[in-house]
C-alpha cells in the first residue's frame, strides 16, 4: 500500500470518527429527555457530554486545517446545539445583576454530616461564613442536629430564628416566619426532601429542599477496599460491574424522586425556589424534570465555570437553585468552603 492509499485510509477514518462523534453527541444533548429507567444507554451519554462535545472541536480544528469544508459541517452542528449545554455550567457573568439593594439571599449546603464532629467548631464556622456572606434562607443537606453533646439549632436561632425540619438530615433555616412545611418521603432510602412556606415581607413563597439519590460509585469501591483490606480477592470485572448497576440503578432511583419533587413544585400556587443536592449533571433526566418551567439561578446570572463538588478529578455541578419565573435573581456564586465534599451555593434574589 502506497503512501497515497495509506493518507486517505486514515482520513476516511477520521471522517467515520467524527460522524460518530457528531451523532453521538447530539444523542446526549437530547439524552436529558430519556428516563434512566428506560433509556439508559441514551441516558448515560449526558455523562460524557463534555470530552464528545471537546472531540468535535478537535475534529473542527482538524477540518480546518484540511480546508475540508464540507466536512467542516459535521463537527459544527453538534457544537451550535452544544452552546445551550456550555451555558449551565460557564457563564461569561455579562447579564448579572448583581446590586445593592433589596434582596432574598438563598444558600443550600451538603454539609457532610458536620454533626459527626465532637467539638461542633465546623457547625460554627458555617454559621460565621452564612452570616458574612447575609444569607436569608439557608437549606442543608446531611445536617445532623447533635455535635456532641450540643445542639446545633441552639446556636443557629440566635441567627435564623426559624427553622423546619425534614427527615432525617434536612433542614430549612430562616430568618423570615416560615408557614406550613412538609416531608417529602422518597420511600425506602436515606435520601429525602421537604418544602417550608416563607413570608418574606407579607409575600408568601415555598422553598423546596431536596436530596437525591446518591450514585452509588463511592460506597462500591469503598466496599470493594474493605473486601480487599480483609484478605478477599476482588475482580475488576465484577467491579467494573458492581459499579455500573449501581450507578444505573440510581439514575433510575434518583429519576423517579425527581418526578415527584416536581409534581409538587407544579402544584404550589406561590412562588417556588427549588434547592438541594440533586447528585446529577446539567441537562440529565432528572435535571431537566426538576427545572421544568423553573429558571436555572446560574444559567441566569451567574459567573465564570461552575462546579459544586471538591477534591473530585472531574469536576461537576450536581448542587442547584432554581426559581419560579415570577421571581428574578440578581446574582449566583458559591464559595470555595473546605468543611464538606460539597461547595455552599448562594443565590440573590430580587424583592
């Protein structure tokens, strides 16, 4: 074979690459839209959104070099509907609104089961940081009230003097009179979730707090370690596989919580705000079921690439707050906190 024949072997190869990248990577930007529990191959290409939509922008650098122009065309359709993806999780921060005025500062938390702790020292740090940054509203996941032999809403009312409590590890703290409240049983897990009702200056809003399903990766190789460190032999196939069930079984898990969160979110008659530790991605199933007719706080003004999880190699947004459209936010951000393998989100909404 010549090196003629051999050049265009190659780039006939590189041309069926980046069809299937093309093709693959509008699937995942409609992925969003199949449930977990039926389509999880469709499902699971919103996972690797990032390095699809990173290998057609190598294929279009390609393409260019080459002057292929109708090849040109395939890497960038996959990459003009890949913008509204690029969106949820970068923002250039051109249309925040940021002010000085009047506002509902909303912040949500997975705080790591800070009650573990003997001394409660990470509970008061978190309080000190909510007071700095004069958050309003404040909504934890894995709170525990006990850090040792205190009780952390003792030290927490003297600034958020309301407070509801959820199942288990959830809680609403406020500084505005919340109303009815309600448990949002998820059935047989340790996940959960709750609303509260708040009347913020005479006008009446309900705050959604929520934890979904976790993935499951975590406490798989965790297990598989103390298998190992026990003397037991554990196979890489059998793992590679106990992770992957896992993983599907809770996108399924985590699908199903979704819809019922939002079926309570469609049927509030006031103004909603949606937050919490929804363990999933931007444009996956259960990101588009719990926005809905929602406004993603982020996608609306927030600022530069935003991930929420820490210590992690790939680094992802799986914590939110979203907004009824009746209501309008001014500015979203997180701060970079070590007490948890979360980051804390804050959202300022207009009054």
């Amino acid at each position: 074979m010549g090196k003629k024949a051999i050049f265009k072997y190659i780039s006939f190869m590189l041309l069926v690459i980046s069809a299937l990248l093309a093709v693959f990577t509008m699937f995942g930007l409609f992925g969003g839209a199949a449930n977990p529990a039926t389509g999880t191959a469709l499902a699971m290409l919103v996972y690797v959104l990032p390095f699809l939509l990173l290998g057609n922008v190598i294929m279009l650098i390609y393409w260019l070099v080459r002057r292929r122009w109708v090849w040109l065309c395939i890497p960038v359709v996959p990459l003009l509907f890949g913008i509204h993806y690029v969106g949820s999780i970068y923002q250039t921060g051109l249309f925040s609104k940021a002010s000085g005025g009047a506002g509902l500062k909303i912040a949500t938390y997975n705080v790591e089961l800070f009650g573990r702790e003997i001394t409660g020292f990470k509970a008061e740090d978190i309080l000190t940081e909510m007071k700095k940054q004069g958050v309003d509203i404040l909504c934890m996941q894995e709170y525990q009230e006990e850090s040792g032999n205190k009780m952390n809403s003792e030290s927490y009312k003297t600034y958020f003097p309301y407070m509801a409590t959820g199942r288990k590890d959830m809680v609403i703290y406020s500084r505005y009179p919340l109303g009815d409240s309600e448990v949002i049983d998820f059935g047989n897990t340790n996940n959960s979730g709750m609303w509260a009702d708040v009347n913020v200056n005479g006008r009446r809003m309900r705050i959604f707090n929520v934890h979904l399903e976790t993935t499951g990766f975590n406490r798989t190789l965790h297990q598989a370690a103390k298998r190992q460190m026990a003397g037991g032999n554990v196979e890489e196939n059998a793992l590679v596989r106990a992770v992957y069930g896992n993983y599907t079984r809770g996108m399924a898990i985590r699908a199903q919580q979704a819809d019922q969160v939002a079926r309570l979110v469609n049927q509030a008659e006031i103004p909603v705000i949606l937050c919490g530790d929804f363990n999933d991605v931007p444009y996956s199933y259960v990101y588009h079921t719990m926005k809905g007719d929602l406004v993603d706080g982020f996608r609306e003004c927030g600022r530069g690439f935003m991930h929420t999880m820490r210590g992690r190699k790939f680094k992802v947004r799986i914590d939110y707050i979203f907004h009824s459209e009746e209501l309008q936010g001014e500015n979203y951000y997180r701060e970079d906190l070590t007490y948890s393998d979360h980051y804390p989100v804050f959202m300022k909404i207009a009054l």
